[in-house]
C-alpha cells in the first residue's frame, strides 16, 4: 500500500493512542471539586443545564434522570468540562419551536439543537441522548421542506472524546463534526427505525465536515442514511470497527457540487467494518456536469469489510446525479486518486457487486482492488469499471473498462 505524505499507519496508531487516551492532548479530568448533578425540573431544563455547565467542571445527569431540553443549547467556548450523562437527554419534539430557533448550520442547509464546542471536552457515562424522532419522520413525509436537526454537532471544538453513549430516533443526522480538531467517538450506540410507515430517512450517524484528525471507533449504528459520511474538507479521519445495519454505507462524499467550492477529502482509513441490509457499502461520490464546483479525494482505504446483503457493496460514482451524456460533456472536476479496497468480501442483493465508474479525461488514478470475495447469492457476480486503470491482484475479476 502506498502512503501520502501523512502517512495512514501514523495515524491508525496516533487514533488508536486517542481512543485508550483521550485526544492528543487528553481532556483533563477537572481539577476542581465543584460538581453538579441535574435533577429533572418537569419543565424545560435547557436553562439548568446550560447553567451548570458554564458553572462547574464536571456536570452529571444520573441513572433514571431524564432532562426535558425544549429550548436549544449553545454550549460552544468551553474549556476543561466533563459531562457525564448517565440518564437521558431528550429533546421535545416542538416541531414550531424548534423550525424557528433550532441553530442553522449553512453546510446542506442544515439545523441542530445542541452546539458543543471549545476545547478539552470529555462527554461520556453510558446514557441517551433522545431524538424523539418518531413526529419529525412523520411530518416529514407530508413536508419535505421541514428542517429537522441534528442531535449533536459538535462545532469550532479541539480536543474532544465523546464516549459510550447511546443516541436514539435523530430527526435527521446523529452527529455533525464541524471544524472540529482531535475530536473521537469510542462506543457509540445509534439506533433510528421507524415504527410507521414513515422511514427515518436520513438519519446519518455521522457527518465530518471541515474537521482534522477524527476518530470513530468500536460503535454500532442501525439508521437510515450513512453509517459514516466524510463531507468537504475532512482530513486524517479514521473509522475502525463499526458495525452498520440499514445504512448508505461508509461514504466519501458527495463532492464537488457547488461553483466556485473547491472540496478536499484526504487521508482517510476506514476498516474494520461490517455492512449489513445497507444501500452500499464502501462509496465514493463526485458531481459532473455544468455549474458545479471541483476537489480531490486522496489517500483513501477502504480495509476487512464483511459485507451482507449490500446493494452495492463497492462503488465509485464519479458522474454522480450527472446522466452520461452531461457526464461525458461535463466531466467531474473532482479528481479520484490513490484509492484502496483492500479485504472486501460478502454478498451483493444485485448481480454487479462492484461498480467503479469515472468521468472521462483521466479523472480517477490510481484505483486499486485487493482480496475481493463478493457474490451474489441469485446468479453470478459481475463486476463494471469505466474510464480508469484498475489495478492490484483483484483487478482481473473486471473486464476491460468501458470508455466514454
């Protein structure tokens, strides 16, 4: 395997150093002996919870103690806090309340109730955080302009560990990292289904979003969207045994949308992970066609995936939401290069089971497939590739790839 300048190896030992440690400069444990432990109030207890946490270094939330947040929390500025949340923070489904005052996030037009952010952060205990999603799916289903928030984004933040928590039922994505820095998540638990007819349409479990140096290790998500999406501008993120149930798979992207947006995406390395009942699983995505911006995906693996019953278990889309004839006339200013899946094996619910389709003009390099076992349970498994060189001891399982 070949390495960028930042070499992945340094970082899967810099992360796994993270995950037994805490970041690279370690959340301090408060040296205070101040705390504070909530008590649920029977009504909105944002104000108390807000309050103690800009008091005191470390804020507990106990065992069978269930807060009532019904108005949004700015918690950004902090240094040196532990949030320890043992019980459960649910978020009131005031769908008027929160469509007014919920806090706007411009990336994908986007909103969240909770901003979590500054520097030495330790946000653990075991407890919940509750979307209560279950009313925001429905409305959703007869509004598609709603815009549901985001449980937890954790913005303009260094130094952060967030771990063993359970999230349940977001109106929307789980987590947003946002211009974060250091920032690891150890032992999450997501679970969003839909006890309707309504999906819980895209309820990622996490977005990396102008951020360096992320971890998300040793967690299982079951939801309705990306387990994990790496969006612009995300660099030196590694994702590392996760188990993911009903997802959009591990995701580079979308990229490249909007005139004038240069996205990078660089130096990640996901492994370690299962796929299951899951739209795809390892992907890649760029925008073509005219009027859209440009980037650079680089350094990116893809590493021991068990992949079972997966749409598309392999996947690069370089024409994406582009049909061909604009694809060829317009090709992705998002250029694709040093790409690795490596250990990728399971089943496929379609007869191609591994798709690798680039703009035309040389825009996917140095793409390489290794020890790939994948099979499609109704017939013979095919595998498609158009407009690159594939290369490693699996590429012979690809015909000649089709040029357009």
């Amino acid at each position: 395997m070949r390495f960028s300048s930042i070499s992945l190896v340094a970082a899967a030992l810099f992360f796994s150093s993270v995950v037994a440690k805490g970041p690279s400069k370690e959340p301090k444990q408060p040296v205070k002996k101040v705390s504070c432990i909530l008590a649920a109030s029977g009504g909105d207890d944002s104000p108390q919870f807000l309050a103690a946490v800009k008091a005191c270094p470390t804020v507990t939330i106990p065992k069978a103690t269930t807060l009532n947040i019904a108005t949004r929390l700015n918690m950004t500025g902090l240094r040196d806090k532990h949030i320890s949340l043992q019980g459960t923070i649910r978020f009131k489904p005031d769908i008027p309340y929160w469509t007014g005052n919920a806090f706007f996030i411009p990336f994908q037009t986007q909103v969240t109730f909770w901003l979590l952010g500054g520097q030495n952060i330790i946000f653990d205990g075991g407890g919940t955080l509750d979307g209560a999603g279950q009313i925001w799916w429905d409305t959703f289903a007869t509004n598609t302009t709603l815009l549901r928030p985001i449980i937890l984004t954790v913005f303009q933040a260094k130094d952060v560990l967030i771990n063993n928590i359970n999230m349940i039922n977001g109106p929307e994505w789980h987590n947003l990292v946002n211009e974060g820095q250091n920032v690891v998540y150890n032992n999450i638990n997501i679970h969003a289904v839909s006890n309707s007819t309504h999906g819980a349409s895209n309820t990622d479990g996490w977005n990396v979003y102008r951020s360096d140096n992320v971890a998300i290790t040793n967690s299982v998500i079951v939801n309705g969207d990306d387990c994990v999406a790496f969006k612009p501008n995300a660099t030196n993120v590694l994702v590392e045994n996760l188990d993911c149930t009903g997802s959009h798979g591990i995701s580079v992207g979308s990229l490249g949308q909007f005139p004038g947006v240069f996205d990078i995406v660089e130096n990640v390395l996901a492994r370690n992970v299962k796929m299951t009942k899951a739209q795809n699983g390892a992907r890649i995505k760029a925008w073509a066609g005219p009027n859209v911006g440009g980037g650079i995906v680089k350094n990116i693996t893809f590493e021991n995936f068990v992949e079972t019953a997966v749409d598309n278990p392999v996947i690069i889309d370089q024409c994406y939401m582009t049909n061909a004839t604009a694809c060829a006339q317009f090709p992705s200013n998002t250029f694709i290069q040093d790409i690795w899946f490596n250990n990728i094996t399971g089943t496929g619910t379609k007869a191609v089971v591994a798709s690798l389709s680039c703009s035309p003009d040389g825009r996917c390099s140095d793409i390489n497939v290794n020890d790939i076992k994948l099979s499609f349970p109704s017939g013979t498994a095919k595998y498609s590739c158009q407009n690159l060189n594939v290369t490693g001891d699996s590429a012979t399982l690809f015909p000649a790839c089709t040029i357009t």
